[in-house]
C-alpha cells in the first residue's frame, strides 16, 4: 500500500508539478502562450503589456505634448527671422541688394542683433543710399561688431561716405551765401571754388546738376566724369552720366554705364530705369515695359521706377493700368514732393481725357 | 569635468522619463509584459522598465533601441522653433530657453543605456539568432557601449546639442 501510496504521491507530485510549471504566473488559468519564458495567459500579457501610466507622467507627457504643437505653431513665426537672413546673406553673396535689404529689414524686425543692422547699412550703400547708410552707420557708433570682415566693410562704407560728402567750412558757408541766388551766379561762385578744390566731390556734384537744369548736358557730364574719375563705383554718378548719355541719344554708352551699375548690385533700379528709357527711345515699347516691371517687382515705391512705369504703360497705350497704377500711388507713403509729382501727372492726363 | 551621473540625470530629468515611457510604449506595441516601471528616481539607474523576456528577436531590438527613436524626434521636435534664434542669433525668451533645455534634455537620453545593449547582446549570443540578426546587432550593441562610454566624455549631451541644432539647420537650408 506504501508502495501503492508512494507510488501514488508520485504521480500527484509529477502532476502538481507539470500543472503548476504550465499555468499562468499571474492568475493562475491553465491557457497560457507558448515561445515565452515567462508563463502567461494571453488576457494577463495583454493586461499587464498595457501597463497604464501614472498620472502624474500622463501629465508629463502632455505637456510635452502640447510644447511640441506649440513649437510646431511657432515655427514659421519664430523661422521668419532666420530665414530672411539666410535669404539676405544668400542675395548679398550674388549682390542682389534689393532682395538683401528687403530680407535683412525683415529678419530686423524679429532680431535685435548689432551685425542684421550692419548688413542693412552694407545692403543700403549697394543700393546707392548713401545718406541712409551713413545715417544708420551713426546710429550703429559704439555697437561691437565681432565679424572682423562686417567691421572692415562698414569701415571702409564710412570712409567712402564722408569721403563723398566732404564739405569744409568755405563750402559750407559757399553753399549757404549763394543758396537763394540765380543759377548762373550759382555755376559762377563753385566753378571758382572747384577750380581752387578740384577734388570736392560735393561741387562737382552740384555744378551738374546745375548744368543739367540749364540743358547743357555736355557740361553736367563733364563734372559727372570728375566725380566718377575719383569713385569710379558711385552709383548715383554713375546713374546720372547714364541718363545724360540716354538723353545724347549716347545708347550704346548709357548701356555700358547701366551694365557698370548692374556689375555692382545685379538689382540696380537706376540700371533698370534707364535701360527702359533707352527702349523707350529706340521705339522697342515691350522691351522697356519688360525692363521697368523687372524694377517694379523689386521695389514697387521707388519713385523713378513708378515715374518710368507710368510713361511705359503711356507709351505701350496700356491706359487702364496706368490710371490702376495713379491711384495705387495716391494711397503709397511717399514724400509730399514725390506725391504732388504723381497728382500733377494725374491731373493733367484726367484735362487731357 | 566629471559631473556625477545623479545630478546629470536630475538636471536632464524629462529625458530619462521619455526614455523609459518608450521601452513601455515599445513593449506595450510588442505585447511584452511589464512587470514594473520606475520613470525616475534619484538613484543609479535613475529609470527603468523590467519586462518579460520577449518572444522574438525584433521585439527584443525594438524595445531596446526604440528610445533611440523617440527621444531623438521629440527632442528635435521641441527645440525646432528655438534652437536657432538662442544659439545662433542670441536672442531668445524665456520659453525658448525651457523648449532648448527639454530638447537637449530628452535627446540626450535618447540612446539607449548599457543594460539595453547587454539585452541586445544576449540576443546575438541566444541560438535563436541568425547570422544576419547577429551582423545587424553586433555594430548596435559596439556603438550604444561607445555612447555609454563616451557619456563620461560628455558624448551624450553633444548629441543632444547636435540633435537640436543640426536638424533645424538641415531645415532651414532646404527652405533658403
């Protein structure tokens, strides 16, 4: 009977033994999965795999969460900065300065960073701003400008600059004596003094533009070509001898200048300008328009650019978006001057009917 | 500088968090019973998640190294709007700041520790492994102990600023 009975217990231990290696460790059930070491049933591995979260790291992860979306959200806003400044350095590299400066503007809005200002000043003087830069240059004075090569530019744009518009107390006082005089006592009094101070960039400036008032044209480029013989890269001489060599009927001259200007800012308003104005002359109409909306596009307000755009939309009879463009001016932020300018051509094309 | 793994950890606190809520995500994806979790504690480790052996080798590999994977998007993710604007324009506000800290924090943790490539290695070792699961593990396993080494040397926080800054970057550069 022991044997019987131990033989018995045997059976119920090998029994015990395999049901109890075989069953779920977590509930007990007698299913469990195969190719596990651990035993379990499939409702208890299901369970106990979806292990619910703490509150508190709930908590965690949906603020993470919702910073996540929020960065997403603030992305665009907070990339519009950086990009236009890419964008800017980007134009800079292949001298486009308008689109420079268009992009720097905008990355200044959302950074207030010493070297975006400094390469609005550089972006300024590409586009022929010298007064703007220069004013910009002294509100940048006592900035640290680590970039050693941004320090050298604006070094040297200041130097140009105050090198341009030099005036020495004699022709400071000059100016003010013969300001409400006649232009020939005008052209009198600075011929004089150029001829004393040859290198005077200011004089020789003002000399032809007085020239240019009295239509002697060979004379204004004559003092334009004493100007650009000691800064051969001064975009608003540069433009002007343009406009003097367009209004010889000089094409193929004026066009060498504007490639000049364009050699300098491929974006050059001034070079767009007077190459529409030699289309104009030469009668080719399209190929002007194409000129001036190519410096339409790239700044919409520059006065010389709208003044041109308007006499193109005359000359190629495109009259409802000329009068579009008239009113479109009326609602610009220009200076007064420049808005009577338009009004006056408005009116006189509204009497002309 | 040796800063104690404790206070790196303490100071870096949300990413061991994601980093043990993605061994659970990627158990819980497995269907891998998890016997216990501790998000973080204030000891070595300073996280974990004990779970049963898994079944099959990808399940193994997917939950050792799928904080790789999360922790590295979501601290990219975080930091996007912020990583450029404060390290490279200087100009960030507060926020900015909190977002750059969470990104570093949590791309740092993002590979796995030294347990989770002892598991791999114990998978490469197993007879259920074949040639191919051992030639894709076995330069797993050599970089996580690198990183885990290279941690001393900071390696694991330069991630984590390489993380939040390059992508941006990378983004930025597409757009211009």
């Amino acid at each position: 009977m022991s044997e019987i009975n131990s033989d018995q217990d045997q059976k119920y231990n090998d029994y015990y033994e395999q049901t109890t290696n075989y069953t779920c460790e977590n509930c007990g059930s007698s299913v469990t999965e195969d190719g596990y070491k651990t035993k379990l049933c499939p409702s208890c591995r299901y369970k106990l795999s979806k292990r619910p979260l703490p509150k508190s790291i709930k908590i965690f992860l949906g603020i993470i969460m919702v910073l996540i979306v929020y960065s997403f959200m603030r992305l665009p806003n907070s990339m519009k900065g950086v990009l236009a400044y890419e964008k800017g350095k980007k134009a800079e590299s292949q001298k486009k300065y308008v689109t420079a400066l268009k992009q720097y503007q905008i990355a200044d809005k959302e950074y207030d960073l010493t070297d975006i200002k400094a390469k609005i000043i550089v972006a300024e003087f590409y586009n022929g701003n010298y007064i703007t830069a220069n004013d910009l240059l002294c509100d940048l004075e006592g900035e640290i400008i680590e970039d050693k090569s941004l320090y050298d530019q604006l070094l040297n744009i200041s130097t140009y600059i105050n090198e341009i518009y030099y005036y020495t107390d004699d022709l400071y006082n000059l100016m003010n004596e013969i300001s409400s005089q006649s232009n020939d006592i005008k052209i009198e009094r600075l011929t004089e003094y150029i001829n004393t101070n040859p290198f005077n960039i200011e004089t020789a400036i003002t000399l032809a533009g007085l020239y240019y008032t009295e239509d002697n044209l060979e004379q204004s480029k004559k003092y334009m070509q004493m100007v650009l013989d000691q800064y051969p890269d001064y975009q608003y001489a540069l433009e002007a001898l343009a406009s003097y060599e367009t209004e010889l009927e000089n094409y193929d001259t004026a066009a060498k200048i504007c490639d000049q200007l364009f050699n300098i800012n491929s974006e050059s308003l001034g070079a767009y300008v007077t190459y529409a104005d030699i289309e104009l002359r030469k009668s080719n109409d399209k190929k002007a328009l194409e000129y001036v909306e190519k410096a339409y596009n790239l700044d919409p307000v520059n006065s010389s650019v709208l003044n041109m755009m308007i006499i193109t939309y005359q000359v190629n009879k495109m009259y409802e978006e000329r009068d579009d463009l008239l009113e479109e001016i009326e609602k610009m932020d220009l200076p007064p001057e420049e808005l009577k300018y338009f009004k006056d051509i408005k009116k006189n094309l509204q009497k002309e009917g | 500088m040796f800063i104690p793994g404790i206070i790196i950890s303490a100071v870096t606190f949300p990413g061991v968090i994601v980093h043990e809520f993605a061994h659970q995500l990627f158990c819980r994806i497995s269907r891998v019973a998890i016997f216990d979790v501790r998000y973080f504690q204030f000891s070595n480790p300073s996280g974990y998640v004990i779970h049963e052996e898994p079944k099959e080798i990808y399940q193994h590999i997917l939950i050792s190294i799928g904080p790789f994977f999360l922790n590295t998007l979501l601290g990219a993710f975080i930091a996007m709007s912020s990583s450029i604007p404060v390290l490279d324009y200087n100009s960030g506000k507060p926020l900015d700041y909190l977002l750059l800290w969470l990104g570093i924090s949590i791309a740092m943790h993002a590979f796995p520790s030294r347990q989770d490539a002892n598991n791999i290695w114990y998978i490469i070792k197993s007879k259920k492994s074949n040639l191919a699961t051992k030639i894709i593990c076995f330069p797993l396993v050599v970089i996580i102990y690198i990183f885990s080494i290279g941690s001393i040397i900071w390696l694991d926080l330069l991630y984590g600023v390489s993380i939040v800054t390059l992508i941006p970057k990378l983004i930025l550069k597409l757009l211009v």
